[in-house]
C-alpha cells in the first residue's frame, strides 16, 4: 500500500479516539449508523467526553477528519478498522450481531488489497472464523487473496485523560506475517506507546479477552473478602491497606463491576471454552460473585437500617451516582441497576443522583428517571455508588434524616461519617 486511507466503523468510547489520531497522520473518515451522532461530531463535540472539544475540532479543522453516515463516503478507503460494540444477551451469551452488521457494511466498499481491522472485543476465532466469511459472502472477495485481515484490540479505558489510547501500547496481528507487519506500522506511527505484534489473529483476540478476564477474577476475590470480613466484623478496608505493604501485593478493591467490558468479556471467553468441551469454573464463579454485589449492597444497607430502628417500607433513599464508572457518563451495564432494583421491591422510595449522565439516556435504557439536580430532600439512607470526582467533599450531613445509614460502596467518603462499606 502506497497510500492509507483510513475509515473508522463505528464512533464510540472505542472507535472516535482512534478514528480522531489515524486523522492526525492519515486521511481519515469516521463511520457510523446514528446520523445524531455524527451531526453532534461534525460541530465539534463527542458526548461520550473521550475527545475534547479542542482535539476534535482540530482534527475536523486541520487534519480533515469527517464523519458520515453515508457508505459511499468510505468506499475509496483501503484500510478500514472495525470498532462496534461487542455485548452479551439476557442470558450473558455473546451478541455479534453489531459485529455482523458492521462486517456487512465493510463487504459492500471492499476493494482487491483492502485491509480490515477489528478491534472489537472477542474471543478467539470470531475475526476469521465468524466476521471474515461475512465480508467474503457481501464482497465477492476471496480472503487473504484479495483482501487481507488483522486483529488489534481496543485498550481504551473510559473517562481516563491520562491513560488516552495514544499512551496505551498496542497489540496488533495480521492475517499473514506481511499484512500483520503492515498492520503493525500504521499503528505504531500514531501510538507514542509502540505496539506489539503477536504472531496469529487469535493470539491477539486472546490476549484480549484474558485482560479484563483477569480482573474480573481479582476483583471477585477481594468482593468475596469483603462478604467474609463483613460477617467478621473486620473492615475490609484496611486489611487491604495492611496487606499492600508488601511488594507484591495486587492492589484490587471490592466493587461493582458493570461496563462494557470487564462485565462482558469473561462470557465470551467462558463460551469460547465450552465450545471446546471444557467448563471454566473460576471465571465463571468470578461473574457470578460480581453479578451478585449489587443485591449485596442492597441487602446490606437495608440491614443497617433496621439496625437503626429505621422502618424499609416507603422509606426514602438517595443513591449517588449510576454510571458503570466514576467521571464518565457511560450507564451502559451498570450494576448500580441492581443495587437500585433490589431495593424497589422493599416497596422504597429512590432518588438517583447523578451529575454525569444524560436523564434521556438513563430513561430510555432502564425505564426511570436520574436526577441531574443535586437533592435537597432528607433521607432515610444514602448510598454513595459511584466516586465522581463531584463527590470528594460532599457534605452528607444536610441530606440525613434524624435517624439515617450511609454506606459506600467505593471507600471513597470519609470513613467517620459512613455506617458500612465494601
């Protein structure tokens, strides 16, 4: 390839920050299905918050970048990267149908000598086992003979400003080991981090998925030391902080754990697994303890409360913060969902309280209103769920009734004021 020209599939928390510095060094277009999303772009503002107002009007100003809706705008590109979500169902079994979607919408640009990159997360076989037929079937091109693969997966961490996807080193893999080295050079000319180049496509998507994998079973574990501490009357906290004297000590901390990937991955790799006959038992017991915290949470703090003398029914309770994350306005799998579920069915009274998220967004995906104006009402419980910068010197005291429990799911309050925590 003499000349790259980049298209990005898909515009999210993934595919805008690395659409937005290929721009920087190629010509580059951005492709998605929202027309919203990309009138909301092409004025120069992303509403996930990945880019700044300033980088991306600089990429649309100086570099070029565009964005689109239409097909035909990327039909000339020779280098198209894949960056869709890759969710699991009710049943927490892989949904590729974002993958099928975006693989069909390659195959009717695909030119002889393209490239097509996926960085969506998956387990391994998915890019040439699933996506590849896809483009063949739509394309009429026949796979490593006249158009060419790779795998790179995303590393993108939400709401980070100082991990930006830039700063991140990058794995990267190709369908052959020339493709895979042509690959390999157009990330490492924007990725100040370097790359690296594992030998095969399902050595990449592998190593992918037993990265968020891997902390999902760390934080299960500290969760599950928090559940025994707390039957021990022992605050988890500081066994913790006792424990991270030593050296090599992993420094994981009992949480919720929602998003998009740490909350997702370990289902594909668990499906991928038994596919081949094998029954993952740790990382599956992992999702089920962590799937688990939010009804834990609840329980808990309902616990405290009749400890206090303080009546469930028709109570009134203020849960601070609902996005998957802290300082990010991303709901999607949250788990604060079911903390707030949990306690609907002691018939309660629930404010959700949250200045990074979109009041429509929350409506429309889980069905009840977040409040983006920060309460004044008196509480029977307050329960600090997400550690927004917002909250750091929150002052709780105006917010309680006579009798009122607070617990923090993040040990991120002032540990005087509080009456439980993880």
């Amino acid at each position: 390839m003499d000349t790259i020209k980049i298209a990005v599939i898909g515009l999210g928390y993934v595919g805008l920050p690395l659409a937005r510095l290929f721009s920087t060094k190629y010509e580059t277009i951005g492709f998605d299905m929202s027309q919203a999303r990309v009138d909301t772009l092409m004025s120069g503002h992303d509403t996930t918050l990945e880019v700044s107002d300033e980088l991306l009007q600089s990429a649309l100003e100086e570099y070029g970048f565009k964005c689109t809706t239409d097909i035909e705008e990327i039909r000339d590109c020779n280098f198209y990267v894949v960056a869709v979500p890759t969710p699991v169902d009710k049943y927490h079994n892989p949904d590729l149908t974002p993958l099928y979607g975006a693989s069909t919408t390659v195959g009717k640009v695909l030119s002889k000598g393209d490239i097509v990159v996926y960085e969506s997360t998956v387990y391994p076989g998915v890019t040439e086992d699933e996506c590849i037929p896809v483009v063949e079937k739509v394309s009429g091109l026949k796979f490593n003979v006249d158009f060419y693969a790779g795998y790179s997966p995303e590393r993108i961490n939400p709401g980070d400003k100082l991990h930006t996807v830039e700063k991140i080193k990058k794995v990267t893999s190709g369908s052959t080991p020339k493709i895979g080295k042509i690959i390999n050079d157009v990330y490492a000319s924007v990725i100040t981090a370097g790359t690296h180049l594992a030998p095969t496509i399902k050595v990449a998507e592998a190593a992918k998925v037993i990265e968020n994998s891997q902390r999902d079973i760390n934080i299960a574990f500290v969760n599950e030391l928090s559940k025994i501490f707390n039957c021990m009357g022992i605050d988890t906290q500081d066994v913790l902080e006792a424990a991270s004297t030593k050296w090599n000590f992993l420094p994981f901390k009992p949480g919720l754990v929602g998003g998009h990937c740490i909350g997702v991955d370990p289902y594909y790799l668990a499906q991928c697994a038994q596919s081949y006959g094998y029954n993952p038992e740790i990382i599956l017991a992992g999702r089920r303890m962590n799937d688990g915290m939010g009804e834990y949470v609840a329980n808990q703090v309902v616990k405290l409360m009749l400890k206090k003398g303080i009546q469930v029914l028709n109570s009134n309770i203020l849960i601070l913060g609902f996005t998957f994350k802290e300082n990010c306005p991303d709901v999607r799998n949250t788990k604060v969902i079911d903390i707030y579920n949990a306690l609907l069915e002691y018939n309660t009274n629930l404010t959700v309280y949250d200045p990074w998220v979109n009041s429509l967004t929350v409506q429309r995906e889980y069905g009840f209103c977040v409040s983006e104006q920060f309460p004044e009402n008196k509480y029977d419980a307050i329960i600090l769920a997400v550690s927004h910068s917002e909250f750091i010197d929150l002052d709780v005291s105006h917010l309680k009734n006579e009798k009122c429990v607070v617990y923090d799911v993040k040990a991120f309050l002032n540990k005087k004021i509080i009456d439980g925590r993880l």
